[in-house]
C-alpha cells in the first residue's frame, strides 16, 4: 500500500513538472491575439461575472483558443476568477476595466 501511494506521489510530481514546463514554454512563445482579447473583454464589460463555457460561447472563440487568451489575460491581472456556489467565475479586474478602456481608444 505505501509502495502505491509513493508512486503515485511520483507520478503526479512528474506530471506536474511536465505541465509547468508546457505552460513556461507556451508563456515564452504565446502572443494574444487584439482581436479575440478585444472580443472576450466586450463580453466581460456586458457581464459582471461569466464562465468561462458561456464566455466561449458569447465571444464564439473554440474552449482552447480561449483559455491560451483566458491564461494570459490572469497572468496579466487583468482579470480574477472566483468561486461562487461551486462554480468558477471570472471578472475583469480593476486594472482590466483600464486596459478595456484604453483598448477601445484604439
């Protein structure tokens, strides 16, 4: 039984080293896209707060395209997710409502 647990403590480790080393690799060569940023930011001025399922539905941006763009925009701080009644919710943060600002000057 430890023997299990101990390699299966491993296995996670590794895929958690294997995952941070995609996203780190992903981070260096990922450059967003105005437009799909300018789409998603429109729909988070409308809502509140929206998930991130409905949001690819609203902007029409395929799940994975969106969470590359979603990554990014938190890696940024321009927007917060939270947890309400179990489900994650994201919102643009204080400094995203300045950038949505800005980018509508463009």
């Amino acid at each position: 039984m430890h023997v299990e647990k101990e390699r299966s403590r491993r296995l996670d480790l590794i895929q958690r080293a294997a995952h941070q080393l995609r996203n780190a690799k992903s981070d260096c060569e990922f450059s967003p896209s105005v437009k799909i940023l300018s789409r998603i930011i429109k729909v988070m001025l409308e809502k509140n707060s929206i998930q991130r399922t409905t949001l690819s539905l609203e902007t029409n941006i395929q799940y994975s395209r969106l969470s590359r763009h979603l990554e990014w925009l938190e890696r940024k701080r321009l927007i917060e997710s939270f947890v309400e009644e179990g489900k994650i919710f994201l919102k643009l943060s204080g400094l995203g409502r300045e950038f949505a600002s800005s980018m509508s000057l463009l």
